[in-house]
C-alpha cells in the first residue's frame, strides 16, 4: 500500500538569524513536513541551525539530509537524542556514506579519506552506534521518538542502498536530475530485493529539482542544462504543467516507484506549494 504524501524543504544559509527564523516558519505555514540541511562546508552546521528552526516552530520537523560519515558516532547519538528532546520530537537523522567532492570534507578535518567502500562500512557501523547508545541506559537526555529518531539513508550505489534497505527508516535515493524513471526502477528493485519482507515498512524518498519553470539555478548552470531539457527528458526529478498535471505526475510516481517523501530546494517551495497543500498526508 502506498505511503501518504509529504513534502521537506532543503535549505542552509540565510542573511541573518532573524531570516533563518523567518524562513524555518514559513515553510512551516506553507505545509511542509520538514526543513532539512545538507551537511557541507558552505551550510550551516545542521545541528545548530536545526535547534533554532525547531524553537521558532511547533509542528515542523527538521532533519540533516545528510550527514557525511565523518562525526563520532557516539557523540553523534548524544546530538540527535538531546535536539530530538529539545524539539518535543521532531528530529530525523539523515545520514549518507558521502557524496561527490567528499573528499574535501577529510582534508578540511586532516584525516585520510576513506575508500568508497571503507565509507559504507564507517556509515554501518555509526547507524548500529547511534540506536545502540539511544537504547543505553546511562543515555540522557533520551529521545522522545521510540526507539529513537527516523533514521535516513542516502545514496545511490548498491552497497550504501543495500545498507539503508536494511537499516533505515527512509532510504532517500540518490538520482541525477539527468537521470529518467528507468534509472530509478533499477536502484528499487535492488532495495526491494535487500530489504526482504521490511520493504513495505520503508519509506522511500526523492529529490524534486524543478517545478515547472523554476529550479535551482546553481544544480542548472552546473549540468548545463534548463527545466524544459529536463521535462522533455522525462527526469524523475521534475514536474511541470498545470497544478492537476504536477499532482498527476507524483502520484504516479509513486504508483510506479514507491516515492512518497519528496524533498525540494527553497528555491521551489512557492511553486511547489499547491501541490504540498492538495497532496500532504494522502
């Protein structure tokens, strides 16, 4: 049975911390589910400017989408559990085995940089760290979510799919905007054959990068390319058309791929709107 629609919003930097605020609970009057923040040099740190979208919210939930597997886990853990007490339990961890340019993210830190594969082991092992020391009896605060926060996993190879089809909560796949729906069949059928008969508890997540005209101008000038090429491709990241054809395009999608949770760029969040009011929880 398909998994009722909900929508976040993927953001990190504002001009002050007034905006950041005013940002955090406007997404929040528009209807969307989360307000999340990648894990980058040029964001906000995400546990940070999460605390302080959660204080100036009531209902919105905040999540890092996602963290690189370069924290300790152990502190990790102590991090998630005491914004997960602090928002009254509105707190997602999303976490991922790297994505393109890690590498950058270990030299700033001074460490060597791990192998992919050395990566998706680091991201196994902080997962089983994370539940265990939430579970611990010495853990304090203790997060309000039982047993603990929804875990996220990202990614878009079969080793780091095959982890988060075991392991997570919500396995957000890692799609190039380039890339159509075939592309992203094949990567579910991997997590549904890894997941077994937990499949039909995940929760499958996509980046949405244009809704209609609109997208984000830096991901457009970096594949060199505008939201009619991606139309006219038929990219599992875009939607366009009237307010009934984009609503017709993501049930579908999730008819066909099992998608459900939908994350967009700030830069889209007027335009996705409508949709987010007229689909949200069904």
């Amino acid at each position: 049975m398909a998994k009722p629609f909900r929508f976040g919003v993927v953001a990190g930097t504002a001009g002050s911390a007034a905006e950041w605020v005013a940002r955090a609970r406007r997404v929040e009057e528009l209807g969307y589910a989360t307000l999340l923040i990648p894990d980058t040099s040029f964001t906000f740190a995400p546990m940070v400017a999460l605390a302080a979208a959660a204080a100036a919210t009531t209902t919105l939930r905040v999540g890092t989408w996602v963290l690189a597997p370069t924290r300790n886990a152990v502190m990790l853990a102590h991090e998630a559990a005491t914004l997960d007490y602090l928002s009254g339990g509105r707190f997602e961890l999303g976490l991922g085995a790297g994505r393109d340019g890690v590498e950058g993210d270990y030299r700033t830190l001074g460490v060597p940089v791990p192998s992919a594969g050395a990566r998706v082991e680091q991201l196994a092992l902080a997962i089983a760290t994370v539940r265990a020391r939430w579970l611990a009896p010495d853990m304090a605060p203790k997060p309000v979510q039982k047993p603990g926060p929804p875990i996220v996993v990202a990614g878009s190879g079969p080793r780091v799919l095959g982890l988060a089809a075991r392991e997570a909560d919500v396995v957000a796949l890692g799609v190039s905007p380039m890339e159509d729906e075939a592309a992203v069949s094949a990567r579910l059928d991997r997590i549904r054959d890894a997941a077994g008969a937990r499949f039909g508890q995940l929760e499958i997540a996509g980046s949405l990068l244009v809704v209609g005209d609109k997208a984000n101008p830096y991901m457009l000038k970096r594949l060199g390319t505008t939201p009619a090429d991606l139309m006219r491709l038929g990219s599992a990241s875009a939607i366009g058309g009237s307010l009934d054809e984009m609503c017709d395009q993501l049930r579908a999608r999730r008819d066909r791929l099992g998608i459900s949770y939908i994350a967009a760029p700030e830069d889209v969040i007027d335009q996705l709107a409508p949709v987010v009011e007229r689909l949200s929880g069904r």
